[in-house]
C-alpha cells in the first residue's frame, strides 16, 4: 500500500525571500543602507532616505485600505500598521518642524508609482510590497533602530517610525503578520507574479538607497 504524500501549503513569503536572498545582501550592501548599518551614516542622510520611503508608505497604505474590503486583502489591510503617519511625525521631528524642503527624488517616485500600480485590480501584487515594507520593518528596522541612537543619536521621538504602539509583542506581530501574507498569497491567482513583484520591490529600494548616497555626496562636495 502507498502512502500519498503531503503537500505543504505554498508560501508566498518563503518563496518571496528565496528569490530576493540575494538582492536582499546587495540592498545591505548599497548605498545609505550600507552606511547605517555600519553606524557611518549622517543625520542628513537618513533624513533623504526617509523622505524618499515616504512616498511608498504612503501608496501601499492607500492601496491596501481601498482593498479593505476584499477578501483577498482585507486581513491585511485590517492590521493598518500606519507607517505613514509614524514616519510624517519622524520627519518633523528631524526638520525641526517641516520637512516640504527635502527633495524627492526620481528614484522615490518610482517606487512610489510603482506601488500604486500594483494596487490596480484586485491589488493582489501588493502583497509583494506588504511583505517586503512592513516585514523588513518588524525584523531589520529593530536592528536599525538601534544603530540610529547611537548614531547619528537619533532621539526616540526621531525614531517612532520604528515603534508599533499597538502591539506590546512585535514577535507576534511580526509572525501574525507573516501568516496573514501567506494567507492572501494562497488566494492570490499570480502567484509567481507576487513573487517577481518581491524582487522589483528589492531593485527599487536599492535604487533609492544608491540615489541617497549620491545624493549627499555630491553635498559634501559642494
């Protein structure tokens, strides 16, 4: 007698960070990226990169709430993690106020634009986006966190993009969080269409952190 074997549900996070494992490594690498996590970057250069994520936060969270009815997105969208608002406060805070004068450059807008075109339709490619935002800021952002007090020494109210004050455990969160991805990817008819969105959401992040770096160089030649 045969024994069928069991097949494991797919997993479109699983296969999201198989396919972007080394793009992942070049993102680290790259950049503003490469200098925060050494702890060399400035003041300034964080402040470019985050005016330039704030476009894409800003997308994602208007693509995800007018899919909060979906069967396919409205789980994700019920957890309204609100990046958006958290990183406005940030900004202000680091501006002294207002932080209009701080350029957005072609690279953020692309990711932006980006983003929003993924919301088209069912916006089933936002799972892509979700993943590789929100996911990155419950794993990595913690680390980041970290090496942005000590320096440039970004002051806690600097930092709140980081902080997810309603969830007292960021590990649950954080694999909740996961669980609800693959859920919406399994009802998700393109999946591997997801899963090359991942590897675009990669190359336009490293783009951006590339585009900073250049950025700020240039102001220190000047």
């Amino acid at each position: 007698m045969t024994t069928p074997h069991s097949t494991a549900p797919a997993s479109v996070v699983t296969d999201q960070y198989l396919s972007t494992k080394t793009q992942h490594t070049e993102a680290e690498r790259s950049g503003i990226i490469r200098d925060l996590l050494r702890g060399e970057a400035n003041r300034d250069g964080y402040i470019l990169l985050q005016r330039n994520l704030l476009p894409a936060y800003q997308a994602l969270e208007a693509g995800l709430d007018a899919h909060r009815d979906s069967p396919l997105l409205g789980a994700l969208a019920a957890y309204r993690l609100d990046r958006t608002t958290a990183l406005k406060a940030d900004l202000a805070a680091l501006c002294g106020g207002d932080f209009a004068q701080v350029p957005v450059l072609a690279e953020g807008s692309a990711y932006a634009r980006r983003i929003a075109d993924a919301a088209a339709g069912n916006g089933e490619l936002l799972i892509a986006h979700a993943y590789t935002r929100y996911l990155g800021d419950l794993s990595g952002g913690q680390i980041l966190k970290k090496l942005l007090a000590r320096k440039p020494g970004l002051a806690p109210n600097e930092l709140t993009f980081y902080d997810f004050p309603a969830h007292a455990d960021l590990a649950a969160l954080k694999n909740d969080y996961r669980n609800a991805l693959d859920d919406a990817g399994r009802r998700a008819t393109q999946k591997q269409a997801i899963v090359d969105e991942g590897s675009v959401a990669f190359q336009l992040n490293t783009d951006i952190s590339w585009a900073v770096q250049k950025a700020i160089d240039g102001e220190r030649v000047a």
